[in-house]
C-alpha cells in the first residue's frame, strides 16, 4: 500500500478497494493513505473511479473487496458521523433558508442546538454567504450554492475531508478563498482533505501530494517533487547567447528537443549524460543567460500516465 508523505502518520485508508458495476471494473484494488494534516489530490479522467473511492469511504457504496480504515480501525457508522463529504452534484434542499439547512445538518452529526447554530453561523461566516443566510438555497447563484455546500461540509468541524470537485463553479476569488480555507483545515487541524479536481494547476498549487487513477486502477501517487523526479526524460533549459550553429553536439547523449532564438534551446539528455559536462560546452560557445532543469508539470505527468 502507497504511503504518502514518508514519515506523517496515515489516519485515512483505503485498502484494496474494489467494485463492479455489472460488467464494468470501477475500482480494482485501489489503495493509498493518507496522512494526518495533509491536502491530497484524487486526480483521473473522467469515469476512472474518483467517485466510487470516495462514496466507499463514506460509506454511500459497499466495495466488493477491501475496506476503509480511520486511524487503523475499520470505519463504521459513528466514525462518518466526523467526515465531513461533499458531492460532485450538490445535495441540499433548495427551497430550505441556508442558516437553518446548516443547523439542521450540524444537528445531524450529533451536535446540540446552541452549538449546531454557532457552528452554522461560524460556516456562513467563513464561506462568504452570510448575507445570504436567511434566503432559500435556490435564489443563491450557483458559486454561492457551491459555497454553502462547502459549508455543510465543514459546519461539524469534521476529522477528515472528503470534497468531489469543491472547486467547480467558483470564481477565482472564492477559488483562493476556498484554498485559504482547506490548508487551515490541514495546517492547524491537522484535517487531513481529499479532494477530486479537474483543475490540475491548482492541485499542483495546493496539494502535498497526488493520487493519480485510472480506469479504476491507481497509476501514480506521492509527492509531486518524488513524480517528477522519477520522470524518465532529462531535459535542460539552456538559454546563451554567440554560440555557433549545432554547439551541444560534441557532447554524447544530448538531443535538442525545443529549439529556442540564438541557438538556445530544451535539450534532452540520455541516462548516462553528464549535464555538468553540458554546461561547460555552453559556456565555452558562449554567454549563458539561462541552465535549469525543465520539471513537467502535474498536466504533462497525468498525460504520461494515464491511457487513452
């Protein structure tokens, strides 16, 4: 089972999760963990699975093999009680006033009424809509309802976060406004998030780590920096000026992969290149401006694992 983040303690598991849908394989064996204050990334085309994992976890679907484990016992009723969930397709009921709908769910995960409405108000307060709190859920705009879901979500000050695309419908004020908040959750809660995006920019952002899946199975996972370095391809930013034309191919290994003006350009380097030996050869050709490493980015890594 793929551990995270190296030495943080994992409180969320999932170990060999599967399950079928009639014929097709939804999930197969996925595991991972994750870490106590940590913000995870559930990264994966569409249908790979993303979905189904986090429905199990809270306990909404059944796997067929494996189970949920919360800080190394397996997860029952009481347990979810402190998971604070948020759908993909939101869930609330639209004609019921934000602040008593908040209530009414903090009720829910077994808090009293005096502090169900103070946690409600506090929600309301964080997620921007407390002017709105008194109105009915469908007058709100969509990336206000997206914000008092994110609320329902928080208003139990839940032990873990489990979000489907938290970030779908908002604009990029409450985009930041939302990222504030979950790094709070982790950084001073040590509440550890999970949470699905499309928007692998901001995954990249934002998260200590990614989980990447795919057609049910998990193809990569860890710490960003770790996926990039275990990357295959070498390549080489390498910007100087009065070089003459073809000054890198004395050195053996080095292919120009991105040509750039003044016979600058990305080079890639073969396993045993010696990238030192490269330099010197650019500095004997002419005045480097530029020597760094191009690291992909988390778009460039999903595209070179997941499958058409």
């Amino acid at each position: 089972m793929p551990s995270i983040l190296g030495p943080w303690w994992p409180v969320l598991e999932l170990i060999g999760l599967s399950r079928r849908f009639g014929d097709l394989v939804a999930l197969d064996d996925v595991s991972f963990v994750v870490p106590a204050g940590a913000i995870v990334g559930f990264v994966g085309p569409n249908g790979a699975g993303k979905t189904t994992a986090m429905r199990i976890a809270l306990g909404v679907l059944r796997p067929d093999a494996g189970e949920v484990r919360w800080r190394g016992r397996p997860v029952d009723a009481a347990m979810r009680r402190r998971f604070g969930y948020m759908p993909e397709e939101r869930g609330l009921y639209p004609k019921m006033r934000v602040l008593e709908q908040l209530v009414y769910l903090a009720r829910l995960h077994g808090l009293g009424p005096a502090d169900a409405r103070r946690r409600a108000s506090e929600a309301v307060e964080l997620l921007g809509v407390a002017v709105r709190s008194k109105d009915r859920l469908e007058k709100l705009s969509l990336g206000n309802q997206q914000r008092v879901q994110l609320a329902a979500a928080l208003v139990h000050e839940p032990d873990v976060l489990i979000l489907d695309e938290p970030f779908s419908g908002l604009d990029p004020v409450g985009v930041d406004a939302l990222s504030a908040i979950l790094r709070s959750q982790a950084d001073e809660r040590g509440a550890p998030v999970v949470f699905s995006s499309h928007q692998l920019d901001l995954v990249e952002r934002l998260c200590d780590a990614v989980v990447l899946i795919d057609h049910g199975s998990i193809v990569a996972h860890g710490a960003i920096e770790e996926l990039r370095a275990s990357r295959s391809r070498r390549l080489f930013r390498i910007e100087l000026a009065g070089a003459p034309e073809g000054w890198w191919e004395v050195v053996p290994g080095v292919e120009l992969a991105e040509p750039l003006p003044d016979q600058s350009g990305v080079f890639e380097l073969a396993g045993d290149a010696d990238d030192q030996r490269l330099l010197d050869i650019a500095r004997r050709a002419g005045q480097v401006r530029v020597f760094a490493p191009v690291l992909p980015t988390l778009a460039e890594l999903f595209r070179e694992v997941v499958r058409a």
